[in-house]
C-alpha cells in the first residue's frame, strides 16, 4: 500500500468495493477473502493465521498454478486445491442486502415487434445491457444506422430497454452482431406469435 | 438517505453560473478550513462544476463526473466519503465502537451509547446540525458521515437515543454510484 503524503489512497476491495478493512462488514466476506489475503494480509492477521494453517488453501494453490509445483507432493496438493477451486464457483449467488439471493440473469438479447396503427411498428430491443451495452449509446447506433427515433425505455419489471421506430427486424441481427463482437449470435432471439425463436 | 440511491433519483443536472459556483466553493471552504489549499484541485475554476438535483431536496457537487459534496435544502456541503477518505483530516471526527459498526453499515443512526462507549470517541467541540465524519474503533477510515443531532456535550450527558444522523456510509447508494453521468 503506497500512501501519498496529500491526497490520501486508501486501499479499496477488488471484490465488494468497500475500504479494505470494513470487508468483514460487507455483504460477503467469503468472496472477498481471497482478494484479501493477496492484497492485504495485514489487516487480518486471524484470516492469514488460518490460512496457513489449513495447507490447501487459495494463497499456495495461486502459488502452485504460478509455477512452483515441483514434486509429486505438491501435484497432489494442486490436485486438491482445484477440485476445491471446481466447487467454488456454483456458489457464486449474489446475495442482495437482507440476505435476498439474485438469481444470475441469462445474457440473451430479445428482440420484439410491436404493430402499432396496424400500418406502423416498434422494434423493441432488450437485453442487451446484459452484455455490457450502453443502452444510451446502442440507442443512438441504432438510430443513426436506421435513421429513424430509437430511445430507452423503461420496460415492464423496470428493465431498461430499446425502442426503435419501424420494422428493423432483418437487419438488427446483423447490425448487432457487427457492432458488439462481444453479443453472440445465437444468444439473440425474435419474438414470433407468442413464441422465442433463435435469430440466426 | 443514500440508502437506496441509483441515478434514476437525478431530476435535473445543470452546470451552474459563475456566481453560484463561487458561493458553492465559498460556502465549502468556510465549512471545512483543510481543504482551503486542495480546493482549487478539487474544484478547479476551468472545468464545469455541475450541481445535480436529486429527489429529496438533495444537491451534489459534480465535478468531471465524480460526485464530490452533496447537501440538503440549504444545509451545510458534506464530502463523499471517497472524497473524504482522501483527505481524512478535513473534518472533525466520532468514533463508534466496534459493536456498532455493523448496524452503520447497514444505514442507521447513530445512537449516543455506541459513542461514549469505551470503544467510542467524541470529540467535543462540536455543536449539534454538523456534519461529522464517523470512524469506528480499530478501523483507520471513516464509514460514515453524518449531522449530529445533539451536541457532543449533550451526547454524553443524555446518553440516550439518536446522537448523530447517518447521512451516508459505505456501501450505500451514493457510494456505489462512482461516476456519474
């Protein structure tokens, strides 16, 4: 931790975003643990104290998967810490303030058609801040690329979603794929007659 | 207050007129003497400092999109507490006790036995309707900034009820939100 004399850097949690110190107090120490032992042992000399202790935990199993393992022992130990590594991840539950479990949202982007004066329609976009879009700049995009209004709004369940203006249903897949390498292409659906439908 | 804070609570956001800016920085320094000389850094007179309008009659100070101060109605500016953490010393400090930490993390206020408690620290110059920066035993950073209710003095003679209102912590709404836009 280096501190500049003025404006004072306090070390932040990696995990929970709170001042290292106070991660006994946030939403889940567990998760922040092993981003404690590597960023500031300091503080919690009980945590590093068990660590220790117990021989297979995260701190030797990152030292191992750097390269030290050497013998057979230690190929037994990387062996352990990674089926323990392998159980890890299924707990990976938020948990909202009062203990409320968030269930992982699915990352699809949907795309829907609204017939609006039987003649004219919405294209209604959603999903896709799940990918890490900007809905104000994917707006935009798609309303220079189609030239007509596009704007977020707040759909059903407060949910931030797309609207466009006309039919863009055939070129979207394309545009979206194109513009956000990062959006797969089969995780995009249509809504056709009540029914999802993969785009592509 | 930030408990539940995103930015879908931003009425309006409008860069503010020279004059208002300068009663904003006056009004900043007079409150709090040790930011004087980093104030220019903070609030540099070149770039737009933006007030944001919140529900709740609430005001931030925005400077570059980093929430600095924020106040109510008329009430005094109080830092964020990313802010406050950088220059710890600007404001006058309560300590709690360590069983009292848990309970201001999660948004209450802060009763007056978790402050004179052993663990606890007042300092007792200060009046009551201040903003003070509330530290907790063992722990070098602030967790919370608050206004106190009562008076230091009358903290320890009262000894009963709410001493100081928690005005923002760690991990609230505010707090959460590192950038605005």
């Amino acid at each position: 931790m280096s501190e500049k004399p003025q404006p004072e850097r306090v070390l932040y949690c990696a995990v929970c975003s709170l001042p290292a110190e106070y991660c006994e107090f946030g939403a889940d120490f567990e998760a922040c643990k092993p981003w404690i032992l590597q960023n500031a042992p300091e503080l919690y000399p009980d945590l590093v104290r068990e660590a220790n202790k117990k021989n297979v935990d995260k701190v030797s199993n990152k030292l191992e998967s750097v390269g030290i393992s050497s013998s057979r022992n230690n190929a037994k130990l990387t062996a352990e810490a990674s089926s323990a590594g392998a159980s890890e991840p299924k707990q990976e539950v938020k948990r909202l303030p009062g203990g409320k479990i968030k269930k992982k949202l699915k990352q699809e982007v949907v795309i829907e058609k609204i017939v609006r004066n039987k003649r004219k329609c919405v294209t209604v976009v959603k999903g896709l801040d799940l990918f890490g879009v900007k809905l104000s700049d994917a707006s935009k995009k798609l309303g220079k690329k189609f030239a007509t209004g596009a704007s977020v709004v707040k759909g059903p369940t407060d949910k931030e979603q797309i609207d466009v203006q006309g039919d863009i249903f055939y070129d979207i897949v394309e545009f979206i794929t194109n513009t956000w390498p990062d959006v797969p292409g089969n995780a995009i659906y249509f809504i056709e007659d009540g029914r999802k439908v993969v785009a592509v | 207050m930030f408990r539940k804070f995103s930015s879908d609570d931003v009425s309006a956001q409008n860069q503010v007129k020279a004059s208002v800016q300068r009663k904003i920085r006056q009004s900043i320094a007079d409150e709090y003497p040790g930011l004087e000389l980093v104030l220019e850094d903070l609030l540099p007179k070149k770039s737009p400092l933006i007030v944001v309008k919140c529900q709740n009659h609430l005001n931030l100070v925005v400077v570059n999109n980093l929430p600095l101060f924020f106040n109510i109605r008329d009430g005094p500016y109080m830092p964020t507490l990313r802010l406050l953490h950088q220059y710890p010393n600007v404001m006058k400090k309560f300590q709690v006790d360590r069983g009292a930490i848990k309970f201001v993390l999660a948004g209450a206020n802060i009763m007056c036995p978790g402050l004179t408690s052993p663990g606890g620290a007042l300092d007792e110059q200060v009046l009551e309707e201040k903003p003070v920066a509330i530290m907790a035993e063992g722990k070098q950073h602030a967790l919370a900034i608050g206004f106190t209710k009562l008076s230091a003095k009358n903290i320890k003679a009262i000894n009963k009820g709410i001493g100081v209102d928690n005005m923002h912590y760690l991990n609230d709404g505010l707090w959460k939100m590192q950038k605005l836009e």
